[in-house]
C-alpha cells in the first residue's frame, strides 16, 4: 500500500499496549450472559473440533432446546471448540484473546487509514478511536461475542484485499 515507516512501527506498537492497557481488566472477569449458552452449556463445542460438524449443524453455536434460535455461525463455533479443547472453562483465555483480536483490528485499520488518508497521526487517532471507544466494550467482554470481532477481521482483511488488487491488478489478490 505505502511506504513503511518507524513511526508506523510504533504507531502499531503503541495501538496494541493501548489494547492490553485499556481492556486489561475484562481478563479478571467470568463468563457472563451469552458466554452460558455459547461455551458453557454447549456440548456442540465441548465434544467435537471437526470443522464439518459446524458447517453441517446450524445449531451447534447456539444451545437452546426450543430452537427458537438457530445462529448458523460455524467458524464462530469451531472457534470455540478449539479454544475449549484447550481452556476449558476458563474464561481468562477467551477475553484475552478477544483483546489480542481486537487490537488486531484497530491496527488493520490504522493500515488501512495509512492508505486513504497518507497522514500517520490522522490514521493513528481514527484506529485508537475505533480502539478505545466504549461501543466496543460489550463486544470484547462477552466471550460470545468472538464471532463479531472476527466477522469485522474478515471484512478488512477482504477490504485489504481489494485495495492491494487495485493497485497491482494482480489477481492473486483476489483469492
């Protein structure tokens, strides 16, 4: 996209301290509203980590026996089957790796910014932001919530993808 720089190092760096500093205390907390229904009491993630099973079982992100809600979000789901295999019911790791993606985004996007508005300040005060701002604070604190923060990872990282495309015609970017 552009020219790096140090200063967009440390612009990065600042970004994801800024993350850790802010959203710290969120690692302290338990499992709260959805995260029972999501990885709690839901034995669809807790027995099996076959990607196929949640491609082919709309219920399997969602445990409630009325089917009233049916949340057919297999990679959100197969997410969390492999962070259970390996945490448990340990909800320290699901926030903090909440944290890490969210900061993920907030330095995509300062990429991002980088490339339309060719100012590092300008793009580094819009990513922290969209980093700080308290809209974010539900969705980073619910463990739930992981399927949103990667659902806004993959429309920039396809975002990154059509502008690298762009600018070098080059289709491999497009796949």
């Amino acid at each position: 996209m552009n020219t790096w720089s140090f200063q967009k190092t440390i612009c990065i760096a600042i970004i994801f301290l800024t993350a850790i500093i802010v959203y710290m205390p969120i690692i302290g907390n338990d499992f709260v509203y959805d995260d029972y229904f999501v990885i709690v009491g839901n034995p669809g993630i807790q027995d099996n980590a076959n990607p196929f099973y949640f491609f082919s079982h709309p219920r399997a992100f969602f445990n409630d026996e009325t089917g009233a809600n049916l949340n057919y979000r297999p990679i959100g789901a197969w997410i969390f089957s492999i962070e259970f295999s390996y945490f448990q019911y340990n909800p320290q790791y699901y926030h903090a790796l909440s944290i890490v993606l969210h900061a993920l985004n907030a330095i995509i996007l300062f990429l991002i910014f980088c490339f339309f508005f060719n100012k590092t300040a300008l793009a580094f005060l819009g990513s922290v932001i969209f980093l700080i701002h308290p809209i974010h604070t539900e969705v980073i604190a619910n463990a739930k919530s992981r399927d949103e923060i990667l659902s806004f990872l993959f429309i920039i990282l396809t975002f990154i993808f059509a502008l690298n495309y762009r600018e070098s015609k080059n289709k491999s970017q497009l796949i």
